[in-house]
C-alpha cells in the first residue's frame, strides 16, 4: 500500500471475491466504471464487480445519504404503483388465498400498501433505517431495518417473498435465495426484478459499481435461484413505469437528463406526472417456486 494514502480521506478498502455462482476465479473485464472493475466470470457467465467494497461498507452507505433511493422511490410513488400493479397481479395469481408477504427492500413502501390493498398480510425487511421507521411511523407497515439473514424470520412463513431491485445489491446473492426457500412455505413464491444485463439499456444505464455488485441475465439469474434449491416457473423481462419527476432524482437518468438542460425544465414542467414506460427490457422479472 502507498505511503500517499495515509493522510489523505479515508480509502474503502476493496476485496476480492470468487464467482458467487459458481465459485470460480477467472475472469475477462466486462466494463469499468467510476474506477472500478466489472468482470465476467469465464467459467459460468456471471457478471459482478470486482474488487468491490467491503460489506460493512456497504450497510453504510445505504444509511449514510449517499443513496437516493429514498427520495427517488417516493417521488416514484405514481409511476411505481403501475409497475407494482403488474408484479401483485402475479402475486395473487400464484396465491390466491393471499396469505403472508415479505417485501425485501420496500424502501418507501409502496409495494407493501398496495399488497396490503390486494389482501395480503405484509411485513418488510429494509437495510436503511430511515426508511423503515419512514414505513413504520406514516405509514403503519409491519417495517423492521436490517437486511435479510438465515435467522431473520422462521422457516416455512411466508405464501409470497418479493425483492424489486435488491438481488444486485447483496454481497452474497445465492445465500440470499437459500435464505428466502428456507421462510418460505413449501409451494410459496419469490417475485424478483432486477436489470437485466442481457438488455443494451441496461448495461448503459444500470452498471453503478458503488451499489449494483451484481449484473444478472435470464441465463445466471435462473441458475442462481436453482442453486438456492428453488425452481424457476417464470422468467420474462419487465419494463418499469417511470415520471419526468423521478427521473431527476434518479441515479440511472438524472444526469443523462441533466445535460439536456433548458430541454429538460421545460419538459419536466410539462411533463412532471406523466407516466410513460419504455420498452426497453431493462429489467427481469423472475418468479420461482419452492418445491
Ligand atoms: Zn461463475
């Protein structure tokens, strides 16, 4: 290690990972962005960052402010709800005795609400605090903070688990799955979506080293979920509902927006609330069922 970086701000120390999927280390770069290196595991296709931050690191950024999901995803509210809409369809086609779901990641909340709406009894487990007292204390949710662990609920207790935008995020995504079959009830369901690395839009837009670690296809998404012993019974892409508004906010397009300047203001001002969807295939949509 240099003798330059002792006096300078604090440097997250990196570390090197193995393949989560397959357990191998070869690797060919995929990308590299804001100083860190995307690879592509040789052996299966998986595609992660690597080096990346320390996990610790991680949990502390989610609660540090850096990351705007919160005030994104409340100012998504209107778009998301059409987005979820299409996601709880599934959900009360697969139980439709409703039952107990978990929302991993309900940041503002939304999805809980509207699952709540359509029957279900709803809990969520949210890694940043301020958020889940937010869901708590306005909006009556059954929210704890944390992130999910093996012991975190008992096996065996949920009819529906779902994670929008969270598989990327966690350090260890197959422990995570095999978590999720163990609370699930046998013949339960996980709904999860994340970008889809297969799609041209979202290796574009969605490759954020700092907080996506992990770049899943159809292809390594589904081998995962085998792995954690689930059985996938659906695998398609799924285009997200988005505002002009939230769109300011979010990582993803805020600056791609932000360069169009006068453009933009104008067309945020006329267009604020209106909720348009792109056919983009930018995120999976996979569902799988404990056997
Ligand atoms: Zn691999």
């Amino acid at each position: 290690m240099s003798g330059a970086l002792s006096q300078a701000t604090p440097v997250r120390a990196l570390e090197e990972v193995a393949c989560n999927l397959c357990g191998g280390t070869a690797t060919a770069p995929f990308t590299r962005k804001d100083g860190m290196d995307v690879v592509r595991c040789t052996a299966c296709g998986l595609v992660y960052v690597n080096p990346r931050a320390r996990v610790s690191d991680l949990t502390e950024h989610y609660n540090s402010g850096e990351s705007s999901r919160l005030e994104y995803y409340r100012d998504a509210e209107a778009a998301d709800r059409r987005t979820f809409a299409e996601i709880l369809a599934i959900a009360t086609r697969l139980a439709p005795a409703r039952g107990a779901l978990l929302d991993v990641g309900p940041c503002a909340g939304t999805l809980l609400l509207q699952a709540r709406e359509a029957g279900f009894g709803v809990q969520g487990i949210e890694i940043n605090a301020g958020a889940a007292r937010m869901c708590r204390e306005e909006l009556g949710l059954d929210v704890r903070a944390g992130v999910l662990e093996p012991d975190s609920y008992p096996p065996d207790t949920f009819d529906v688990v779902s994670m929008g935008d969270v598989i990327e995020h966690v350090p260890d995504p197959v422990a995570t799955l095999r978590t999720v079959a163990r609370i699930l009830k046998p013949g339960g369901h996980v709904l999860i979506s994340t970008p889809n690395v297969g799609s041209a839009a979202a290796r574009m837009l969605q490759v954020k080293p700092e907080e996506h670690i992990y770049y899943f296809s159809a292809e390594t998404l589904a081998a995962s979920l085998r792995k954690a012993g689930l059985e996938t019974v659906e695998m398609r892409t799924l285009d997200r509902y988005r505002n002009f508004t939230a769109m300011t906010h979010s990582t993803t397009c805020g600056t791609l927006f932000q360069t169009l300047g006068p453009v933009f203001r104008l067309a945020r001002r006329v267009l604020g609330d209106v909720v348009l969807k792109l056919p983009l295939r930018e995120n999976l949509l996979a569902v799988a069922r404990k056997p």
